[in-house]
C-alpha cells in the first residue's frame, strides 16, 4: 500500500487514519470541499495530496487526482451528528455516494475499497458481545442506510472486480469528535463548570481512542481480508459510569448528575462490546491507548481549542 484515497478526511477518523498513513509512508489523497471550514484539520506534510471537491464529484476523480492508488478509504457520510435519523431520505443519499466511491475506486486503479460502517447496522442489542456475524436489525434510518451501503457496495464490488472490506465502527471518541457525543459534550460541560446529565449509567460500554482507530482503519487497508465484515472497537466493555468517572477526574470535575435521565420505558437497555478477534487475529491490530490515556488527551485538546 503505497497511495491511498481518502473521503471523510476532516473528520476524526479520516484525520487519525492520515496520520498513521503517513507516519507509515503511505501517500494520501484527501477529498476536501474547497470552501470547507474543517480544511485546516489536515496536516502540513510533503505526502498528503488535497483534492478540492465533494462527493458529488466522485464521478470525476481520475481527473481530479491525475494518479493512481492502491487502497480507497471511504469515510464520508452525508448528515451526520445529532439529526442524522430526522430524514430517511437524506440518509438514503449516502447509499448512492458510497456506490459511487465503490466505481471511483476502481477508476482511480485501486485494488482494494474499504468502506466504514456502523454499530448501529446491529440495532439495539442486549449481548455480551456483537461479532461481525451477529445479526443486522437496525431500527435508525442511518443503520439502514449503513446497512444497505455494506451490502450493495459488497455486491458492486464483486460485480466490477475489486477487493472490499466493511468495518463496522463502535464508539470512537478524541480530538475533532462532533460535539454531540456523549463523551464530548460532557467534556466540554465539566471543563467549562457546567451541569451535566447521565442516564442511570449501569449498562455495559466501550469506547476506542481515534488515534487507535485510525490505525485499525490502516492495517485493514493493508491487510484485512477481501470480502470480510468486521467490527472496529476496543473489544474492552464495562459499566458506563466507569467511563464517566474517568473523564470527571480528567477534567477535574465533581462526578455529579448520575441517573438524572431515566431509562427509556419499553425500551431495552442497550450493552455494546464489539467482538474484535477477527480484526486483531487478520491484522495484528492491538488496543494501545486505554481510556484514561485517551480521556485526557482529549480534555487537553478541548481546553486548547475550546471544543472537541
């Protein structure tokens, strides 16, 4: 894997997967909107290529890159944050694109498509562990629309002739998060003294640092298994008021606001833990960065930067 493409490079992933790119000299072409308030995430480096455009331009990517890659990392995905499950339809677009990138790939001589999928393909789950082959049940229009991606995408892909590989993504959290997640809005309300309210926090979670999920996202590029779905997290569950604990004592904040939202009535309790043997046993990855490692970088980014 010598050049790679790169959508969805301003986001955090996208960002932490250019980075391990580069550290490992691989060359990026990143797609940038032109007049994107985010361009000023990407790093200043000799091997990092952007490409003005968006996803509209997928079609025109030849011309636009004027070269060939290895591996296509598709990363963007249309109406994202707290609304993404307002519009079925405006979720639906994204099937379109990531077929799209599917053909781009292939027009750009990329051997190998790498898409980015989601827990929320799943739906709520109440197990000890989600493996890649667990049941699809998404109740979200953005978990159906992830979900129709992965298998028309993988059906596209065998159809032209090139390798493809879903990740299905779990709760990442570090610098550039949107400011809607859980983990960095309360963050940004603990640094700042302000209130903040949990849920009763007693079911199970888990949460994988960027930076490790750019390298995860990395070695499936180069060595994950054509054809394979696999799930992308720490593997590592455990209550959620222990996470919530962590990031108090990193921001210095009195743990407070615990049980304040009740439970949803009629509604399941969701537990998440991704199974990831798969993913470390096909490509060596391993977790390197725990939570209260990861927490505090992140707390320090927020008080430098004043947000996520």
């Amino acid at each position: 894997m010598k050049k790679v493409f790169v959508t969805g490079a301003t986001g955090m992933i996208g960002l932490a997967l250019i980075d391990e790119c580069l550290r490992q000299g691989v060359r990026v072409y990143a797609l940038v909107r032109e007049d994107s308030p985010r361009a000023g995430r990407l790093p200043d480096h000799d091997g990092l290529v952007r490409v003005n455009g968006s996803l509209d331009d997928l079609d025109n990517l030849p011309a636009l890159v004027g070269d060939t890659c290895d591996v296509f990392f598709h990363l963007a995905w249309g109406n994202t944050g707290a609304a993404r499950n307002a519009s079925t339809e405006r979720q639906a677009a994204n099937i379109s694109w990531t077929l799209k990138a599917v053909r781009a790939a292939a027009a750009l001589g990329c051997s190998r498509f790498v898409g980015a999928g989601s827990q929320a393909e799943y739906g709520p789950k109440d197990l000890p562990v989600i493996r890649p082959d667990t049941p699809a049940a998404p109740n979200t229009p953005y978990g159906a629309a992830k979900l129709s991606a992965c298998l028309l995408s993988h059906m596209l892909a065998d159809e032209i002739g090139i390798e493809w590989i879903w990740p299905r993504i779990f709760s990442i959290y570090g610098p550039y998060d949107k400011p809607s997640t859980m983990i960095a809005s309360s963050v940004s309300k603990m640094l700042a003294g302000e209130g903040v309210h949990f849920s009763p926090a007693t079911h199970r979670w888990e949460y994988l640092y960027s930076r490790d999920a750019g390298k995860a996202m990395y070695l499936l590029g180069e060595k994950g298994v054509p054809g394979k779905i696999y799930c992308l997290g720490s593997g590592q569950s455990r209550p959620l008021i222990e996470f919530i604990e962590e990031m108090a004592e990193a921001c210095g904040a009195e743990l407070s606001g615990v049980g304040d939202i009740p439970y949803p009535k009629n509604r399941p309790v969701r537990n998440l833990c991704a199974d990831i043997s798969s993913l470390c046993e096909d490509t060596g990855f391993q977790v390197e960065t725990d939570f209260s490692e990861g927490i505090r970088e992140t707390a320090e980014f927020i008080r430098r930067h004043g947000k996520a």
